[in-house]
C-alpha cells in the first residue's frame, strides 16, 4: 500500500537543533543526508519510493535520507530559496515501513539545496528538524515538501564521514558531560 499524505507530529524542541547537512557523492551520483548523530539511535523503519528513502530511529525522528535520482535529472527551478521563517520543531515522522509516492525532485541553480516537493500549496508552515533540513506542512502536519540546503561535494563519502566523526565526537563529550 502506497500512503498519499505522511503523517508528522510537531513539537516545541526539547533540545538545541541537531546538526544536518547534505552530501553529494558523485561516483553514486546520490544525495545522502545526515540529521542528528548515530551515538544512541539506531535505525528501526524507512519511508521509501524508488529514488528517496527516509531512515527513522524508533521514536519517529528522522536519521537520514538517500536520493537516488542523479541530480541531472533534478528541475531547477531559479527561484527555490530557503523560507525566511522556520521554527526549530521536535519532528517525529507517525508513518513507518510503507511506500510513499515519488516526489518531485527540484533544486536550484547552483544545486546546493534540493526540495522534495509531495504536495503543492502554499503554506507557509515550515520546521527545522536539524541545520539545513527543513519540512513545510499543511494545517494537519502532514508533509508537503522538504528542503536540505547547504548541500556538499563528496568524494568517496570524505566530507560526510568527517561530519559523522564531529558529530559523534561533540554528542560523547555532552553525554560525557553530564
């Protein structure tokens, strides 16, 4: 069964915004985002079409999402931009291993940032789930688009395992901490 609309639950953060951010790896012309650390959280489902796969820890919070279609095969569109305002939310994602229907692949010119458009409208209703991933929502919560912007160059997954490493660095020194 292919669910039409993913449910999400929005909250008033309890914590600081984790880190995200997009990597290009360009021999498997795929787009790999990271949002949050791996220390603690292990993954328990996904959300999947053909070329976009959201990896979820147990409590419905988003680990990591894969894009399979090459970016040459992404629209542009020249006037994608970040929204002026996103609130920094607790995002957990109430759908869990089902399909989802193919999103539209959109990014901009210099394609540093990518939006995964499921539904059009015009809300402006948008969340920070982590730096640089953002969702937009309809008046249910449930997903219209998500945006990664700050999108890198990778080259034999270099630049996301140092992101990884700092990451899981900086999350032992804060459980370290207290």
């Amino acid at each position: 069964m292919i669910v039409d609309l993913l449910s999400l639950k929005i909250n008033t953060p309890a914590r600081s915004t984790p880190p995200g951010r997009g990597f290009y790896q360009r021999e498997e012309d795929a787009l790999y985002v990271q949002a949050g650390g791996f220390i603690s959280r292990k993954f328990f489902s996904e959300l999947g079409a053909k070329y976009v796969r959201f990896e979820l820890d147990l409590t419905g919070c988003l680990i990591s999402i894969e894009v399979t279609l090459p970016r040459r095969r992404w629209q542009v569109q020249t006037d994608l931009v970040a929204p002026v305002i996103a609130e920094p939310a607790d995002v957990r994602w109430l759908d869990f291993r089902s399909q989802i229907e193919e999103p539209e692949f959109i990014t901009d010119e210099d394609r540093s940032s990518h939006l995964l458009r499921f539904v059009r409208g015009d809300s402006q209703r948008w969340y920070t789930l982590a730096d640089s991933i953002m969702v937009q929502v309809d008046d249910n919560d449930n997903l219209m688009s998500l945006l990664i912007t700050g999108i890198v160059e990778d080259l034999a997954g270099q630049q996301i395992s140092a992101f990884r490493g700092l990451i899981d660095r900086t999350l032992e020194e804060d459980v370290t901490a207290n």
